[in-house]
C-alpha cells in the first residue's frame, strides 16, 4: 500500500513550545524506513487544492484571514493555535497530502497518509488546525463522481469542524468516537448531536468516558459503526486520527493500545466503500506516537501488528467495570437516537 509524504509537510509546526511540532511527519516516515515496513511512500500527486477547492468548505472571509496572519506570523487563530509565517502553505500541503491519498485510493483501492485537521470551521480554525482537509477532500471527491462519503474519525477529539460543515448533509456520514466531550477539548460531540434537517441522522457521535479502551471501542464499532456504515455503503471512506487516544498520551484520557490502535486501523479497512483511506495526524508522547500510527497502519493495510506492544507501552491498565459500564450507556444511548435511521445491532 502507498503512504504519501512530502517533506514539505514538516513546516506545518506551531513552534518550540507548542505540542504540535512538524517533526512528528519526517520522524514517522524515518521509522517506517528504518524498520523496512512494506510500504511504498510517495509524494503528491495531482495538482495542489484550487481557491475554488477551499472555498467549496470555508468563507472567503477566514481563509484571506490566515493568508494575511501567514505573511507575518503573529497573531492568534485560537487560544491554542497561534499563528506562524509561512502557516498557509504549510496548512495547503496538508490538505495536498489528504487529497494525495484520495487520488491514489481512486486507481488503487486504498492508500494511507497524513491528515485530519478537523477542528477548522467553516470559518474559525483550532485546535491546532487550520484548514479542514477532511472536508476539502470530501466535496472535492464528490465533485469528482464520489457521490458518498463516510468519514470515520477516531481521534482522542470530536471534530467539531467536520461535524459543522456536514451536520445537514444526507450524502456525508460522520462517525466520531471520541472522549466524553464534558472532559476533553472541544465540548461537542454529545450522543444526541445527530445532525439537522436532511442530514438528520448522519451524524453518529460515540462519547466514550475517560480510561476507554479496546473493550469499549470493540462495542462501539460492532454495534454500531459497523452496522451504521454498511448501511450508508459509501463511495469513499476517509478514517482519520492517531495516537491520541492511547492511555500514556499527555492531552488526553482514554484507555486505548497499541493493540486498541491496531483494531481501529483494522475497522477503518472493513468500512463498506468502493475506496478507503487512512489519515494520520494527532498524538502528543513522542515515545508512543510512532507506534501508534504504526498499529492503525498495519491494522488498516491488513497486516498483524508486527511488533511486541509490551515492549513499548508496558502492561497497559484494564478497563475498570465502572468504565466498561459507562461505555455501554453510551452506545445504548446512540444505539436509541439513531433507531428511527438505522438498523443497529
């Protein structure tokens, strides 16, 4: 399977201090090399996203606002997200990188690579994100005969910007599960956000309590991921995410694994659609992050995981009975809202 890379993408870093480095790009695809794993990394393909491609998901308004805070480098687009020079280009060739991989999925089945900006608005950006890509894909792809799209996010985070822009879309199903949004950045993505008008019912939000692990994502996806998106049967399913649900990241508090990763890479290949990619992007421990993309890799292209996990994470905690209760609350909570437009397990 083809992973996409450009170094170009390294750029896309908020500074020494910041927890989003551009490093964590050139690192992975060092790791991947030097332990020989058997994908072909390539760089971009096609031309780069047009005007008209961003403006298809955001106003004209926000993005003429990052290219003039990009010239400069100071400013804030949020609280968490300060402005850097060059921040547009940089923010351009992540989504040159999602659309990459778009491309590739197109002649080939499938391809993986960076990406998942998901907190960009349709005209706010945080979060750490700039520009949406997920979505910017998403419309380009259907303006290019994909007529469906399922977007399985399995980030630590909602993507509240992902949500937003297709909250009343029937053709784009959003899957997010996440921590419980009472606990984490950035408060949204509550069971009973399901979508408005038309696309009532195409957003399916899984809130999962802090210390969630395996046994908690392998009820949400088998009772109703799975049934949910081989219902849609998507054109095209766009998986995103990373490290950061993993119990021995910094920003956050789930309970995942490196096993835990490498099944959520393995759903994300079994999601019913002519062309599946996988994006990776999020993870604040640099001693785990390059495992954990490495599990959603291997899981996603069909292979075992390749390594000891014991070796890197230690003895990971059990999910507590309090938790594994709370998480079942949850999905029958989702299971229940989503009854009226799905057949759930």
């Amino acid at each position: 399977m083809k992973f996409v890379y450009e170094p170009s993408i390294s750029k896309y870093d908020f500074g020494p201090s910041h927890p989003f480095r551009g490093d964590r790009f050139p690192s992975f695809v060092d790791f991947l090399r030097k332990r020989r794993e058997p994908f072909e990394i390539v760089g971009y393909t096609g031309p780069a996203p047009s005007w008209d491609d961003l403006m298809a998901v955001h106003d004209e308004g926000y993005l003429n606002f990052l290219k003039t805070l990009s010239k400069t480098g100071y400013g804030l687009i949020s609280l968490d997200t300060p402005a850097f020079k060059g921040m547009w280009e940089a923010a351009l060739s992540i989504v040159h990188s999602s659309l990459s991989a778009i491309r590739i999925a197109i002649r080939e089945g499938s391809a993986a690579g960076f990406g998942g900006a998901h907190h960009a608005g349709i005209n706010v950006g945080g979060g750490f994100c700039l520009i949406n890509d997920v979505a910017v894909v998403t419309k380009w792809a259907q303006r290019n005969g994909l007529d469906s799209v399922a977007i399985f996010d399995h980030d630590a985070h909602h993507g509240n910007g992902t949500m937003e822009i297709f909250f009343d879309d029937d053709t784009v199903l959003y899957i997010s599960v996440h921590q419980d949004p009472t606990t984490i950045y950035p408060g949204v993505g509550f069971a009973r956000q399901i979508g408005r008008g038309k696309g009532e019912g195409f957003t399916v939000n899984i809130p999962l309590p802090p210390k969630a692990g395996p046994i908690s994502y392998r009820m949400a996806f088998e009772e109703v991921i799975k049934p949910v998106t081989d219902s849609f049967d998507a054109d095209l399913s766009i998986a995103h995410g990373g490290s950061d649900p993993h119990f021995l990241d910094p920003l956050t508090d789930l309970g995942q694994t490196l096993n835990g990763l490498w099944e959520i890479g393995k759903w994300a290949s079994l999601i019913r659609a002519r062309y599946r990619v996988e994006l990776l992007i999020s993870g604040y421990n640099s001693d785990i992050r390059n495992w954990g993309w490495l599990s959603l890799l291997r899981g996603f292209s069909g292979l075992d995981i390749g390594f000891n996990p014991m070796e890197v994470e230690g003895n990971p905690p059990k999910e507590r009975d309090y938790v594994l209760r709370r998480a079942r609350l949850v999905v029958e909570e989702v299971k229940r809202v989503l009854s009226r437009y799905w057949r759930l397990a």
